[in-house]
C-alpha cells in the first residue's frame, strides 16, 4: 500500500486518527513540494479510522520522505511536533543510513500488520495481541526508525480498538461457555442425584454412573468455586448410590443364605419321602414342598442350582416308583375288569321270575364275589357299576312286586332284610376297625341296598 491510498473509516478507529489529527504540526520541509510530515502519514490529517485499517506507507520506499542525515551524521525522523534524533550513521552514505532506520520502520509496520492478521483470521490470542499492541504504541515515542510514525500509532490504535473488542468478545464467549458448561454439570449432577436415590436398576444405573463420570472430565471452563460445589454433589451422589447398592446386596446375600438353608430342609424332606409307598399323601406333601421351595427365594446360583437337581432327583425317585407301581396295580385292575365283565355275563342270566329266592342268593353271592374281585380303572368304574345296578334294580322290581303279592310273608322279610342290614352293618364296621377302607365302603354299600328293600317291605306291611 502506497502512501496514495486511502479510504473511509469510522467508530472507534475515526475517533483514534482524529486524535492523531489533531496533535499534528506541519514541519518545513528541505524540498519545495515535498508533503510535511503530518499530511503524509494517514493520508492527511483528515484520514478517519473505520472497518478498513488506517494505511501505513511504506518507508522504505522513500526514506527521504520522513527524515534526514545531517552533515554530522545524526539521523532524524520527521514526526507531527518536528524532527527527532533517532540515531547517528557513520558507517557509510547517508542513504545508507536512513534506509536501515527506514527498514526498522518496515519492520514495526510488519509486526502490527501480523497482529492485525491474527485478530482478523481469530488463530491469535486476543488478550496477548492487545498487550503487544500496546507495547509497540508505548516504543513509538522513542522509537530509532524513521518512517510515517503518525500513520502508524493510527494504525496501532486500530489494532489496540479491535483487540479490546476482542477481548470483551472473548471473555463474554467466555462467560457464556462457562455457564454453558456448568449447566452441563448441574444437569449430570442432578441425574446422578436422582440415580442415587430412586433407581433400583443397580447394573445400569453403575454404567450410567460412570458414563456421567467420563463425561464430566471432559467439561471444561468452570470457575473452580462453581466446579467444586458441583464436583462434591456429585461425589455425594455416587457415595450414596454405592452405599445403597451395598446394603441391597448385602441384604440379598442374608436372604439368600436364609433361602439355601431352607431350601436344604426341603431337600432333606424330599429325600426322606421319595422311599414312601402312601401314594396319595406323599404325592400332595410334594405338591406342597413344591410351593414351599419357590417361596423360599433364590439361593447363591452354585449352591440354588445343586440343591434344585437333589430336589428334583427325590421326587423323580418317588414319581417313579409310583408310576411303576400304578403301571403293575392297572394291569392287576385291567384284569379285575375282565373278571368283572365275566361276573356281569352271568349275573345277567339271573331271572327272578324263575324264583326270587334264588335270584336273591343269586345276587347276593355275585355281590361277595364282586367285591373280592377288586378295583378296576377308574375309566371302567362308571360302566361296570352302572350295569351291576340294573341287575340289582332287576332283582329288586321282583322283590316288591312279590312283596305286593304275597302279604302274608311281608313280615319273615321285614325280619329277614332288617337281619341283612344289621349283618352289613356289622362287616362295614369291623372292617373300618380294621383300616379296611376299601371293604367298609363295599359293606355300608350293601347294607344300604338291602336298608331300601328293609324300608320297602316295612311300606309293605304298614299299607297291606
């Protein structure tokens, strides 16, 4: 940029070349159309400072322009209040010499422009441009260079105006970012706080936890006072979740020793009943072993997962000994049924009109031999009982219909059914002294049978 180029200014930087402008004080210059110094340097006096940076001629260019060597060897700088020493030159021509003061003029120019550049493109630090800004405005006074020392200090005011500016940017980004960042940790210290004392999820919440944990260390440019308010809520948050998750598993390991202890008990009960031969009974304690083992809780894996194979292993002992016993007790009534069936064939050739007396005793001997026969499958009760009753039935239509013949015998069988009933009764009752079950129920079976035909014959004589 030549000392010809010139352009708008405004803000803060007018306000800086105008203070420039103002303290400038033409100089008689050796040459007759030569530019005083004042008006050289900002293009005049009346340069403003704007978004363009006040120019800075070269010096270099023309060191005539902005100072002299005298005969002694004494080199000046012209300045807005006159000349000023800046050094001596004895080493060779006087050019010489003004163009080495010229060059650390260029020099200094240079340096301003890299701050200017470095503000500009944002890679610098606004704070340590400003300061070196200011150094340069401060050696000006005194500076040893000759060169357009006004256009400069306008062109370091410029460079001090946007530094400060940038600093002022820079600390309210800054602020931002810090408020910005401790929010960042006020929202991670509240999720560990809720965490802490809500969640039950221990695994998940522990990750989580240590997520917030390594996503905090990256969180940077909190004040320390801030940071360390928030760090100690947070150490707080994770003490208490690590208390709290050490009382849960502690609690469960005094449960689950509670439940090996019980569920070994059951163990032991199961062993001892898989030897048992009471099918039924056994069976519906092991039903109730079963509820009691699941209401027992879980025990430590190794220790729940063996004594749930010994558990198991007692009752398929038991299981299976039952299943081959009802396996050889149903052949044993398949065959009973057989029997029965074949009793049935012949009971049902009893013919009461042939002679009731016979067809009783008939029926009656079929019944004791029915009974000693035994059980049969369960499926096949309903149908062989369901026809021993017809037969019955049978034989019992013949009874009272000759009960309404003959009038006269109504009395002998009153005494003869009553002496029936009490010989049943009798069995019935000897049996159940014995433990007999199955023959007492047989025995009150037939006794009430023949209790109906004792009240029929008692409806005989009471109505004849």
């Amino acid at each position: 940029m030549t000392d010809q180029e010139t352009a708008p200014v405004d803000g803060v930087e007018q306000a800086a070349a105008e203070q420039v402008a103002t303290e400038v004080t033409p100089v008689p210059q050796a040459e007759a159309g030569q530019p005083s110094p004042g008006q050289s340097n900002v293009g005049g006096a009346e340069t403003t400072a704007g978004s363009t940076p006040p120019p800075v001629p070269v010096a270099s260019d023309d060191p005539t322009r902005w100072g002299r060597v005298d005969e002694a060897g004494k080199v000046y700088v012209k300045g807005e209040d006159g000349e000023r020493e800046v050094g001596s030159w004895q080493a060779g021509e006087p050019a010489e010499g003004l163009a080495h003061f010229a060059r650390r003029f260029d020099d200094m120019r240079t340096e301003v422009e890299l701050l200017e550049a470095r503000l500009k493109s944002g890679a610098g630090d606004p704070k340590q441009a400003l300061t070196s800004a200011k150094h340069v405005r401060d050696g000006l006074t005194d500076a040893a260079v000759v060169g357009d020392l006004a256009a400069l200090r306008a062109r370091v005011a410029h460079v001090i105006t946007t530094a400060e500016k940038a600093v002022d940017k820079a600390k309210v980004a800054r602020d931002a970012a810090r408020v910005e960042q401790a929010a960042r940790k006020q929202a991670l210290v509240e999720e560990a706080e809720t965490l802490a004392n809500e969640s039950t999820q221990w695994k998940t919440a522990g990750d989580r936890l240590r997520a917030i944990l390594d996503e905090w260390k990256t969180i940077r440019g909190v004040d320390r006072k801030t940071d360390e308010q928030l760090w100690r809520r947070f150490s707080k948050a994770r003490d208490a979740f690590n208390r709290r998750r050490g009382a849960h598993f502690a609690d469960l390991d005094r449960q689950r020793a509670t439940a090996k202890t019980r569920k070994q008990e059951l163990v032991d009960e199961a062993e001892a009943l898989a030897g048992s031969d009471d099918w039924g009974v056994t069976a519906g304690r092991y039903k109730d072993l079963m509820v009691e083992w699941k209401a027992a809780g879980r025990a430590p894996k190794e220790s729940d997962d063996a004594l749930w194979q010994a558990f198991r292993a007692a009752q398929d002992k038991f299981f299976a000994r039952r299943s081959a016993a009802f396996d050889e007790r149903d052949a044993e009534f398949g065959t009973n049924a057989k029997l029965k069936e074949e009793l049935l064939a012949e009971a049902e050739g009893i013919d009461p009109s042939a002679g009731l007396e016979a067809a009783r005793n008939a029926l009656y001997k079929l019944q004791e031999r029915w009974d000693q026969i035994g059980k049969v499958p369960r499926e096949r009760v309903r149908e062989l009982e369901g026809r021993l009753r017809s037969i019955e039935e049978k034989v019992r239509g013949a009874v009272d219909a000759q009960w309404r013949r003959t009038d006269p015998e109504a009395e002998a069988r009153v005494a003869q059914f009553r002496e029936r009933v009490t010989q049943f009764e009798a069995q019935a009752a000897k049996a159940r002294s014995a433990g007999d079950k199955r023959r007492a129920e047989q025995a009150e079976a037939q006794a009430a049978q023949w209790r109906e035909w004792l009240a029929a014959a008692e409806q005989a004589v009471a109505t004849r």
